[in-house]
C-alpha cells in the first residue's frame, strides 16, 4: 500500500510526510479521538499498510463499519480531494485479504473457546465476581483440575460448581473454605450468562489462534475481523473475550526479539472497557503481557476516545500515537485534553494542546519512533485514505467469504463431547448403584484425565503448556 521503497509506512501528510517504521511498530501504540473524528479510518489504514507488508492483523468491528475492508473503494470527493492534495501518485482502489469470526458464528466464522481455557480469573470477571466469589471459583477450576474433569462449556461449570456445593465439607480442609453463598452468586451469575447467550462461545471446536497467521497468494497478511456488532451489546464480555484472545496469543507466540517488522498487530478498540473496574491484580497481569509480548513480535494498538482512558501504566508503553480531535467543554474534558498534549513530544511550530481542539475529520497529531527508538516531536496531518471500502460490505459477500473459508469446515460445527458434566453425571449413578465397579487410583486416574482436559482446552497437543501458561500468566490456575 503506501509503504516506500525503503519500507516506511506512510501513514500521513501535513507540511511532510510521516511515517512508521516497520521494524519500530511491535512498539505498541495508541488511536485516540473523539467520535467522529476519523479512528476507524486511521485503524483501517494501519491495517491495509500491515497486511500489505506480509504481517497478519486482527481488529474487531464493533459497528459493523470496519467489514468494508474486503471490498474496493470507490471514488468521491473527499477521497479524491485527498489524493490529489497528497500526491498520491499511481493510487488505485482494492479489496484485502479478510477472515471473518464471530463469537456467536451468525457473521463469521464461530469463534469458540473453553471454560477451562478462559480460566477462573476472567469467567470471574465475566460474572462481576467480588474477591470472595472470585477465590472460591478458583479453588472449584483446581478441584475440576485434580480430579481431571474436563471444563469445556457451561453445563460442565455449572455442574462442577454444583458438585463442590455438595462437596463442601470435605474439601475446605484442602482447598479453603467453599461457602454455600458464593456457590449461589457463582450459579446465579452462570444462569444470567446462559441466558444472555453465553452457552453458545464456551465449547469446542476452540479457536486456535494459530489459524491467524496467515497469508493469501500475493503474500498479504490476512486481516483475521471478529464482529462484534452482538457481543459489543454487553461490554464486560466483549473486552473480556478480547482480553483472553490477547493473552492467548502472548502464550503461543515464541520469543523472537526485535525483527524487520511484527509478526502480527492486534487492534484492541474501545479500550477503556478493558480497564474499567478490573481489580487490581488483574490489571498488573495485563499490564505485564503488554509489556512482554513485544518481544513476541506482536504490536498492540489501543483505540479509545482520550488517553486518559488508558492507565499511565499501560500508556507509557505505547510508542506510536495518533491522536484526532478531542472535545474539551467540561473541566473534566479540558484536563484530558490538557493531559493528551502533555504526551507528545514538543513542536515549535505549534501547541499540541490548541491544535488538539482544532483538528477536522481525519487530521491528527501523530508522534512516532525514529530509527533509535526515539520519539519523533510531534506533527500534525491528515491520514492518508483506504484503498478499500469506507463502510460495511454487504452481508451476501460476506456470507459467501465466510462459507468459502476453509476454516468454515474446521469450527463450523459444535462438537459436545464428554466432559464434567457428563462424567459427574455418571458418578453419581454409580454411586446409586450396590455393585458399581471400583473407581481406580486416584493418582493415575486423575493425571490420565488431566492431560486430556490441557490438550482439550487448547484445542490440540501443541498448544498444552500454552494453555497451561495462559491460566498462570492471568493467575488463573495454579501449577501442579
């Protein structure tokens, strides 16, 4: 796309072009902006610039205005203004590379995963768990563990949940204390979860994020689009499905350094869902994957309306900022404004905090790294346009790119195989029965049905330590 001959990104124009380096941009970064302002346009060329360098993307659409990525663009006014003001040379329309998902696989792709997968800390956060909730549902996920149950769906919590109520007694000696209360606000907390549509993203077939990396014939990154047009409707389970694709591809990716350009780039949008009100302890696991997925080669790029959104934390490892207008008629809006020019870089030739409130649709400050990993001062400019669509492709083509995908045949149809629900089920048949058979050592049995459960939960052997390092990189599972 607009990368030069010594593969800069060309992202924008004012009085000079800016640009990106390609080998800087797994340096995280920040698209800011009020709405309206031009960030899903900004998103969108990031994504046509990486996907033409060979780098995967994926991004969610939480409109349902990003799906126009797969179609070509079409000329007006304001597009053709651009290039012309731009000197654009040879600029031509064109459709990418798009897979599309969907958590609830009526616009993509099902995007799946397990209970045992998402682990304890984030099924907690979930169902709006307080500390005491949280720490019994971990003590029922390590129960499940020990005793090799499988947690793939939400019968199976809810079951396992159930069983460690009756159980209760004689496991606090063990485990800690398991209060008929939290069992209850656990339960309860499933119940509104099923009934919100919950059951149909927690099974298998599980998303195996290493479909991701991939390339069409050209030798572009595909730009893997999870709708979330549905899912964006409760906001908790939107940025905590986000939140475990993320972590879950911190745990895949082997460590490779600093390269020519990322190995893939994450769009995380509405960011300030992420962080609010996550406890504590969570937050610092986040802001610790942040900062070591890098050497993954995985760029993280953060979109929300102000800075301010994102905590100071998190913020001081996002390199690369493009920042649109911000409106600033409350105190509170004037601080924030105040605060987002105060991170730039200065430029003499203006004041970051007057231009921020002056900006139009599609112009932005931008402040990005130079060959030593140092911040550039900050420049102001207008973001070059996409070659594909601006606005959603009609859901025919979509459908048709959707049916034709070959990852359509691999996750199109649930599978409901045997797990906790069906096992706890059994046992307390057996249990019913005078002359049931005798139930085999403890010890072996559990360290059989464990290691199925590690590979069920990552969807293959590959992705078994993954699986077990994600649930300990969230504190969400404790190691044997």
């Amino acid at each position: 796309m607009y990368l030069k001959d010594d593969h800069r990104i060309w992202i924008a124009t004012g009085r000079e072009p800016v640009y990106m380096l390609p080998k800087m941009a797994n340096r995280h970064g920040l698209v800011a902006g009020a709405t309206g302002t031009g960030k899903t346009v900004t998103t969108k060329v990031l994504a046509e610039a990486f996907s033409d360098m060979g780098v995967p993307v994926f991004m969610a659409d939480v409109k349902g205005d990003v799906s126009g990525l797969c179609k070509p663009g079409e000329p007006n006014k304001n597009v053709e203004d651009r290039i012309q003001t731009m000197g654009l040379r040879d600029f031509s329309f064109g459709a990418y590379p798009v897979r599309f998902f969907d958590v609830f696989g009526k616009n993509g792709v099902p995007a799946r995963t397990t209970i045992s997968n998402m682990g304890p800390s984030l099924i907690a956060r979930i169902l709006g768990l307080n500390e005491t909730q949280t720490g019994v549902l971990q003590i029922i996920f390590k129960i499940a563990d020990d005793r090799g149950l499988l947690l793939l769906d939400l019968k199976d919590l809810r079951s396992m949940v159930h069983y460690a109520g009756e159980h209760a007694k004689e496991y606090t000696l063990t485990y800690g204390n398991i209060t008929i209360q939290s069992i209850g606000a656990i339960q309860r907390g499933l119940l509104n979860l099923e009934s919100s549509g919950g059951d149909v993203f927690f099974g298998e077939p599980a998303l195996d994020l290493h479909d991701w990396l991939a390339w069409d014939d050209k030798g572009r990154g595909y730009i893997n689009l999870l709708d979330c047009v549905a899912l964006f409707q409760s906001p908790l389970l939107y940025s905590t499905f986000l939140l475990w694709m993320l972590s879950d591809l911190y745990e895949m990716m082997p460590e490779v350094g600093d390269q020519d350009r990322p190995r893939m780039v994450f769009f995380f949008d509405e960011a300030h869902l992420l962080f609010k009100d996550t406890p504590k302890a969570l937050l610092e696991k986040i802001e610790q994957m942040v900062r070591l997925i890098r050497s993954k080669g995985v760029g993280v790029y953060f979109i929300t309306q102000s800075p301010s959104d994102i905590p100071d934390s998190v913020l001081a490892q996002l390199s690369h900022s493009i920042q649109h207008a911000l409106r600033a008629y409350t105190p509170k809006e004037q601080r924030a404004l105040k605060a987002a020019a105060s991170t730039f870089r200065p430029n003499p030739e203006f004041k970051a905090e007057t231009v921020l409130g002056e900006l139009s649709t599609g112009e932005a400050l931008l402040s990005m790294l130079d060959e030593k990993g140092a911040p550039h001062v900050v420049q102001r400019g207008f973001i070059l346009p996409p070659k594909s669509f601006i606005g959603p492709a009609e859901p025919a083509q979509i459908n048709d790119l959707i049916k034709k995908s070959p990852l359509y045949s691999k996750y199109g149809q649930a599978v409901d195989r045997e797990s906790a629900y069906e096992m706890l089920q059994k046992q307390a048949t057996a249990v019913k029965k005078p002359a049931a058979a005798p139930k085999k050592a403890p010890a072996k049995a559990g360290t059989t049905i464990a290691g199925k459960m590690i590979s069920s939960a990552a969807t293959g052997a590959g992705r078994a330590v993954g699986s077990t390092l994600v649930r300990s990189i969230l504190g969400s599972l404790t190691k044997k």
